[in-house]
C-alpha cells in the first residue's frame, strides 16, 4: 500500500512556518492535513481528526518532547504512520542520547528534503514498511557520532553559551571534569586548542553547523 491510500496527515511542530510549507507542500499533494503545536494539541488531535500519518518534530516547546510523542502514538494509534521530520542529525546531537523510536518509524532530516515530492516519497517508504530507505540517523557519517553521551551534553551546553562553572553545575560534577570533557571533545573533533582558531568557538561553530543553535534552558 502506498501514501494514495493514507490521506490523513498531522503536523505535530511547534515551528508556524515550518507547518505552513509542509501544510502546502502535503495539501498541493492532495491530502488532508491538520496541525498541533504542542504534545497536548496533538493528543487532541490524534482523536479529532484520526489521522493515517503523524509528522513530528523532536522538538515540542516545554512538556513532552517527539521522542515521547512518538512513543504515544504507537502505544495508543498503531495504525498510524510515524515520521520524525527533523533538523538533527541524530537523536544524540538533538539532546536524547538514550532514546529510541518505536519500530517502524522513520527519521527525516528537513535539511535533506529539497523537493515537495521527497515528502511523499519518505511516507510512501515508510507505509511501505521499507523504513530504512529514511532513517537518516542511521547514515554513515553521522554528526559528532564519535562523542560520548556526557561529550555530546557537555557540547549542548557550551552551544548553549553556558560556560565552564555552570555546565558543572548543571552536570552535578566538578569544574576541572567538565575541563577535561572539553579537551576530549577537542581531540575527537580534530581541534588543535592551540592552533590560530578558538577551539571553545570552533567546537560550537561545528555543532550548530551540523544541528543548529540549540534553545536555551532555564
């Protein structure tokens, strides 16, 4: 079965614009779409309007993330088709090193989606059940793949302009463990801290290139 018999799609993101272009893109395709901003919206939604498919964004605002949304919709909507549609490259760059998704669901980098079709393209290879046609988290040269769990947080929070007292007051650890985290993340990352760049500036420069601008949090 192919995206021709699923016609039904929620955008769950909390991104306006980013909702209205899918909103047009998946409508100009001839499906019918609704929207939900936030995990509450989307709960509402799943039974309102019952969709065939959800689009979810890993990042909701405050409250429960993609990760958990997806998780809700395939413990209480199985016949609906998941696909997280995303700016990360991974789970881990985007904050949930120990997460997963629920089988079946596919993983869709919004940077890597060029033309309308290759929307159509993702949810027809998903209800397809031909998911790793779109998991693009499970690409071979993954971002900042060769950090640690603790390396990749400790990389958030200094994109997050957070610096060394306060990552270790948010670690629950000691300044001169988060100094020594920060010179692995150089290391792994090919920067020579004594070299003509910054290295703390260039370490951010590469996650956001790779992942974006992080939020900050309170």
């Amino acid at each position: 079965m192919d995206s021709q018999w699923l016609r039904r799609v929620l955008l769950v993101d909390d991104d306006p614009l980013m909702t209205r272009l899918l909103r047009d893109v998946l409508e100009g395709k001839g499906f019918e779409v609704a929207s939900a901003a936030s995990a509450a919206e989307a709960r509402d939604a799943l039974v309102a309007f019952d969709p065939d498919i959800a689009l979810v964004d890993l990042e909701l605002g405050g409250g429960p993330s993609g990760v958990d949304m997806a998780h809700l919709i395939h413990e209480r909507h199985p016949g609906v088709v998941i696909i997280i549609l995303t700016r990360y490259p991974d789970l881990a760059t985007a904050g949930f090193p120990d997460a997963t998704l629920p089988p079946g669901t596919g993983f869709v980098r919004k940077d890597l989606v060029e033309e309308p079709d290759q929307i159509v393209a993702a949810i027809d290879a998903v209800v397809a059940e031909r998911t790793d046609e779109v998991r693009h988290d499970r690409d071979g040269a993954r971002a900042f793949d060769m950090l640690t769990p603790a390396q990749l947080e400790v990389l958030t929070l200094m994109a997050q302009g957070f610096d060394n007292d306060a990552i270790a007051t948010r670690r629950g650890c000691s300044v001169s463990s988060v100094a020594n985290l920060i010179a692995e993340i150089y290391r792994r990352l090919g920067i020579d801290p004594r070299g003509e760049l910054n290295p703390r500036v260039e370490a951010v420069r590469q996650f956001a290139q790779a992942a974006g601008m992080p939020e900050r949090t309170s």
